[in-house]
C-alpha cells in the first residue's frame, strides 16, 4: 500500500521552484492508494493538481473545513498560475518562441475537488488498496494550525504486530483565538514525522498581543488615522478580526470601520464563519454573547470596486489586506495613501522575509519603491510578534510528550537546516529512541524488530508562514 501525506508547493526562488513543483514521479503517481491531506495551505495541498494531472486517480482523504480552505487556496494559486503564463508570453520578444503554460489551471483544481473525500475529526477510517485490499487505519486529530488543519494517527500491522505513525504536518500554538489547542496524543508511536518550523526558537507570549494591537488601535482612534495590517489571508487576516470584534464588543473601542481587503481574505473568513464547531470554547462563548463573528462590524471587500471605496475613509479604521509581503495584493494600494502620513500606522503581525517591501518598512528604511514611485516612510510601523500560527519547539515538545519514548523513531522535516537539527537534538535529549533529520529522496525500511536507523542529514524543503 502507498499513501502520500500532504502534496504541497514549494515556494522560493523562481528557478528552484520550477524544478521542484513540475517534477512527478510519473510511474510512482499511478501506484499510490490514498492522499492524506493534512491542512489547506500550499506548501501542503498546492500541488494536489500536478499529481492529478500525472494520473493519480484514487482519494484525497481531509477534513470538511480542509476541503474548503483548500478549494480557495488552489484557485487562487491557480489563477497565478495562469496570470503569470499570460504575462511571461506577453512579455516575450520572439512570436516563435514556445508559449509558457502555467503550472496548473482552474479547470485541473475542479478535477482536484472531485476526488476530495471527507473525514471529521476522530472518524478512524480505513484505507483501501486500488484493487480493494483492507489496508491501514487513519484518524484525523485537531492540530490547532489553521482552520480544518488535523494532525494524522496512522494503525496499520507489519509482519502482524501493530504499529503506528504519527504525522504532525502543521502543529499550532496553544490558547490562541479562535481554533482549538493542538489534540493531546492518542498514545506513542513507533514512528513519527514531525514539523519543526520553529524547532529550535521560542515565540513571544501570546497573551502579549491584545495589548499591543490594541494599543495599536487606539493611537489611530486618537490620531483619526489609519491602520494598515499587511496580513495572511488564510488563518491570520482571522485572528486579527477576531481581536477587532472582541475590541468592539467589550467596548475597549468605539464602533470604527474595520475592513478585510483581500478576495481570499473575504471567502477564507466565510467559510471560519461557517465552522463553528472547529473553534475553542472561548470562541463560541464568544459568539453565543454577541450573536457575531465575521459580522456586521466589518467590512469585507471582494470586489475592485469594494476596495476602491475604502480609500474614502480617512480613519479611523483598520484595513487588514493581504499580502503581508507587500510584494503583491492590495495592500500596495493602501500603502500608497499611507506611508507618508506621520498619523497613519502599519502593524505588522508576524516575521517578514527579507528582501521584500513589506521587510523593508519592518526594518525600518526610510524610502521604499511601491509599484512604480518612490516614497518617504513617515508612516508610523509597528510588529507584533506571538502571532504563529506554528508552535514553537517548547510547544512541540509539549505536543509530542506522550510519543517521546525509547520505542519511538522521529523523522524531523518541515524546517530549515538550524530548526531541524536543533529540534532532533532536543527531541533526543527529550528521550525519544532515535532522531534523523532526513535528506530529500530518502527511503527507509522496517524489520519486524522496529525500524531500520536512516542515514540522510540535509533537511527537506519548506517554507514559514
Ligand atoms: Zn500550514
């Protein structure tokens, strides 16, 4: 039996991410049995209609709010695809020249969706073989990371003994608005594949950010100015309106306009609306006081002409758009009416990557290029840091305590080389049996004693959010 976990994009370097998002193992495709699907993001599902594309054609097993976090992320990515296709032929000089085709495109994403199975949470489900053989069990936890984000409990038998894996993909912080902390482990593993993002560094504390976003907020209330929070649309752009909705219903802030910027941004924001049985405690004591969530308080913009609008409020107001880049999206246009105003403020809400406009105003520089002029920053800018939506390697060593036993292998993946290394480290003296840091490529194989040590060291590719 094949199973692939997650199917994910890689995002970098335009070279390196050409060769690694075309490239399908083709033969390899057509004998895989199931996809789990942990969580929506790209670096997890984008690549879902390359694999379709190659011939795969049995089940992509994820939970409900899964499947429609990653509809709207693929068709989104898929729309980038095609844009920048039409945009490189249009730019190329020789008519002759073999036309680009994107990646993928919105009628390959529809073929996606038809295969989506959905599993809830604490359904144990069987696998079946192509040719219909019973095979390993799953179980879909609540990891806490994003919306419908799960965690998966694999049981299956080798050479008759029960065995298990446990894949973490994503795990998220604990006590954050909104979602769930992580579910505690159902027990140990024999093997488990885990994250390590943040392996090796300590978030700031959680309770922190109210404070400072409010803070934020009522300077731009006294001031009569502007708030501009460069956002993820998928899990932050959420976070940050449930802060804005609490402000409002406790009445720490008057009734000010709040907007969401960012197509993506409006729809991800729906369907957590729809959800409400994946949020924690507090989050629906929330909503049963009030009656709202994502609610008549805000403003969302889907429309260009929605977005125009917002211009016509001078403040005070709060406009949450994506990207948190600055590279791209709508914020660009914000910024442009902002960056020179001393009243107004941008609140950064997490770490930025370097060589990026969005980094550039973090850090503080004095003149920035935004679309095709020059600007002076006399802008106020601001970062509130405790807003992952990855746990720290604390957190995950809290999450993975259960499993942290002699009998457990640990494959460390999803991190740069410092994180993965630093966090396998931990994971040993922690008193898990081994920890490899895999290379890309790599195969391993189990006796009937327990599985056989690797021999890889260079971690895998990823990428934050
Ligand atoms: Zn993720």
């Amino acid at each position: 039996m094949r199973l692939l976990l997650d199917c994910g994009m890689y995002q970098g370097p335009r070279a390196e991410e050409d060769e690694f998002n075309q490239w399908v193992p083709v033969d390899d495709v057509k004998q895989i049995d199931a996809v789990i699907l942990s969580h929506g993001h790209l670096d997890h599902c984008g690549k879902l209609p390359v694999l379709i594309s190659a011939g795969y054609t049995g089940p992509i097993y994820c939970t409900p709010a899964t499947a429609e976090v990653a509809r709207i992320v693929l068709e989104d990515s898929a729309e980038i695809q095609e844009e920048n296709a039409d945009y490189l032929n249009n730019r190329a000089r020789d008519p002759s020249a073999p036309k680009v085709k994107p990646l993928y495109t919105r009628k390959d994403v529809h073929d996606v969706l038809k295969q989506i199975r959905r599993v809830k949470y604490g359904e144990k489900t069987m696998i079946l073989s192509r040719d219909g053989k019973e095979g390993p069990n799953f179980t879909f936890f609540d990891a806490g990371h994003i919306l419908g984000s799960a965690y998966v409990w694999l049981e299956t038998l080798d050479n008759g003994k029960p065995r298990t894996l446990l894949f973490t993909a994503d795990i998220g912080r604990y006590n954050t608005p909104i979602l769930r902390d992580p579910q505690t482990l159902p027990g140990a593993a024999n093997w488990v594949i885990t994250e390590s993002t943040y392996g090796n560094k300590q978030h700031g504390d959680i309770a922190a950010v109210e404070p400072q976003l409010l803070d934020a907020v009522k300077t731009c209330i006294a001031n009569r100015s502007r708030l501009l929070i460069p956002s993820f649309a998928v899990g932050r752009t959420q976070t940050v309106l449930w802060y804005m909705e609490k402000f409002i219903n406790e009445k720490l802030i008057p009734r000010i306009g709040v907007y969401v910027d960012s197509p993506m941004g409006v729809e991800v924001s729906r369907v957590t609306c729809e959800h409400t049985d994946n949020y924690d405690e507090q989050s629906r004591a929330m909503i049963a006081a009030t009656g709202s969530f994502c609610s008549s308080l805000v403003t969302f913009a889907s429309s260009t002409q929605q977005s125009k609008q917002i211009n016509n409020d001078n403040g005070p107001c709060v406009i949450i758009a994506s990207s948190p880049t600055c590279e791209f999206g709508r914020i660009l246009h914000h910024l442009t009416h902002s960056v020179e105003n001393p009243k107004d403020m941008i609140v950064f809400v997490g770490w930025i990557p370097p060589r990026t406009l969005g980094r550039r105003l973090q850090d503080g520089e004095k003149r920035v290029r935004i679309l095709d002029r020059w600007y002076d920053v006399r802008c106020q800018v601001r970062t509130i840091h405790g807003l992952s939506a990855h746990a720290d390697g604390d957190e995950l060593l809290r999450f993975l305590g259960p499993t942290l036993k002699p009998q457990t292998q640990a494959f460390v993946v999803h991190g740069e080389v410092d994180q993965a290394e630093g966090f396998a480290r931990r994971l040993l003296a922690a008193g898990i049996g081994g920890a490899t840091v895999p290379a890309i490529d790599t195969s391993f194989f189990t006796s009937a004693d327990g599985p056989v040590p690797p021999s890889g060291t260079s971690p895998t590719k990823t990428d934050n959010d």
